[in-house]
C-alpha cells in the first residue's frame, strides 16, 4: 500500500502537534523576569497555564487547513491543468493548510499561556 506524501505530511503535523509539551519542541518557552519570583511557585504556575493552553485544538486547526487548503489547491489544479494537476494541487494545498493550521495552534497556545502568567502577576519579557 503506498502512502501519499500530502497524507504522510499531514499525519506527521497532526502527530506533532499533539507532543506533550509544545513548546519544548518549539523552543518558544515563556521568558520572565525572575526577580522577586519565587521559582517553584512559577514552575507550578507555568504548568497550570499550559494546562489551559491544552484546550488550544492544534490537530482540529491542523486538519480544518488541510481540508481548506485541499480544496483551494484542487480547484486552482482544476482551473489550470486536468484532473492529475487538480490532485497535485490538492496535495499540495493540504500540506501547506494544514502547515498554516499548525502555525495558528501553536501562536494561540503561545498567547494563553502568556496571558495567563501575567494575569497571575509574572512579568512576561517576550
């Protein structure tokens, strides 16, 4: 059986975008100013608010792009070409939506945890 690259792609964001820590894999960790911070209290302050940050649906915005982008993609084929230049525009539409969607879950979830350090008093710097 042989696996599309558009689907391989898109599986493979899906699978990332659901790791555990994101913004360890990302690198966009939270910087604050930690004077007068009491550490332990901020790391168990810093692992509420990803808890909150969960709740951003990486994966649903991953695959609504995919789907969006697919549609776009094939249509624009469709226009330009025949029916194989319409699937290789769907895929390439579905690889780059669902890249867009990604980019738009990890930037929210960056956000809410930001706002919610602030929002429990941390200065955030970044």
């Amino acid at each position: 059986m042989k696996i599309s690259r558009p689907l391989a792609c898109s599986t493979l964001m899906v699978l990332l975008a659901n790791c555990a820590s994101v913004e360890d894999l990302t690198g966009n960790n939270p910087i604050i100013d930690t004077q007068g911070v009491n550490l332990s209290q901020y790391n168990s302050d810093l692992i509420a608010c990803q808890a909150y940050a969960d709740e951003v649906q990486i994966a649903q915005k991953a695959a609504s792009g995919a789907v969006s982008g697919a549609v776009v993609g094939g249509v624009v084929g469709a226009v330009i070409g025949n029916s194989d230049t319409a699937q290789r525009g769907a895929g390439v539409g579905a690889v780059a939506g669902g890249a867009r969607g990604v980019g738009e879950g990890i930037r929210e979830r960056e956000l809410v945890i930001k706002r919610c350090l602030i929002g429990r008093g941390y200065r955030v710097l970044n």
